[in-house]
C-alpha cells in the first residue's frame, strides 16, 4: 500500500514539475513575442520618417472621414455641430476650426463649436495615431452674420421658442 502512495506522490511530483516547466516556457515566449513586436515598431516607425522626408505617400493606411453637413453654413454666435461619417471609432480625431482657436476634439464623431466672428476660415480634420497624425479633410467654411436676431430656446439652446 505505502508503494502505491509512493508512485503516486512521485507521478504528482513530476506532472507539477512538468506543469511548471510549461509554464515558465510560456512566459518566456511571450515575453520574446513582445520584444519582437516592439522592433518591429521601431522599424516601421523610421521608414514613415525616412518616406516623410522623401516626399512619399506613407505606407500607414489613409484614415478616411468625411464631414456629414459639409455644406452647412455656422451663423456667429450659434453652437455648429460638426458631425463625421466613415470614421473608425475608438480612433482620434479633431478640427482645427481655423479661427486662432485650439483644436477641437470629438467624441463619438461628433463635435459643437461656436464661432465668435463673421468670415471664411480654413477647417481642417486630423486623425491621430499615437505620435503620428494626418490631416484627412481641409475645406473652406464661410460664417455668416445673423440675418435677423434669432430667438434662442434657453433649455435647448436652439432657435425656437422657450418652451
């Protein structure tokens, strides 16, 4: 009986031996694979520089947006929201609205922004991709004076009546 309970102790001792041999080489393979992955980076990294300086076309897939009211004219004074279509979620993007402001960042594609002055300015969008961005849309946007003292909705925010 006490042989069994031998054999028995000492086919456990070498499975979890076994075990946590399997283990350690898991680890360690990982860890090569992480290592691995970070060169690659790295590369890939100095061949954007090196086709940036030499005027080519970057070998990063064109993120692609578009703005849905493109057409839309912002009046002064009135919030414009600025909503994008074809856009990756999760990803970053932002309008320079061309006025002197900072940039503008959206969220789940869309963005309200409010210009103070009458004008034609220069939007542009950006995508970021960690310490890379693009600029993936530039267009003209005229703003308008108000035409007419437009009655604002105090709750909404909107033109209308208060409620």
């Amino acid at each position: 009986m006490q042989a069994n309970k031998r054999k028995d102790a000492i086919i456990l001792a070498l499975v979890a031996v076994l075990g946590l041999g399997g283990l350690f080489a898991l680890q360690v393979a990982r860890n090569q694979q992480a290592l691995t992955s970070d060169e690659r980076t790295v590369v890939q990294n100095a061949d954007e520089e090196a086709r940036q300086k030499n005027g080519q076309q970057s070998a990063i897939q064109a993120v692609s947006a578009n703005l849905l009211r493109i057409n839309d004219q912002p009046e002064i004074d009135i919030p414009f929201l600025y909503e994008l279509t074809d856009f990756s979620p999760g990803g970053v993007y932002q309008l320079d609205p061309g006025d002197g402001a900072p940039r503008q960042t959206f969220v789940n594609g869309k963005l309200s922004y409010t210009y103070h002055q009458p004008g034609t300015f220069n939007i542009s969008i950006y995508a970021i991709d960690g310490a890379n961005e693009y600029k993936i849309l530039s267009v003209a946007k005229q703003v308008a004076n108000l035409t007419e003292k437009k009655l604002i909705n105090k709750k909404t925010g909107k033109p209308g009546y208060d409620d």
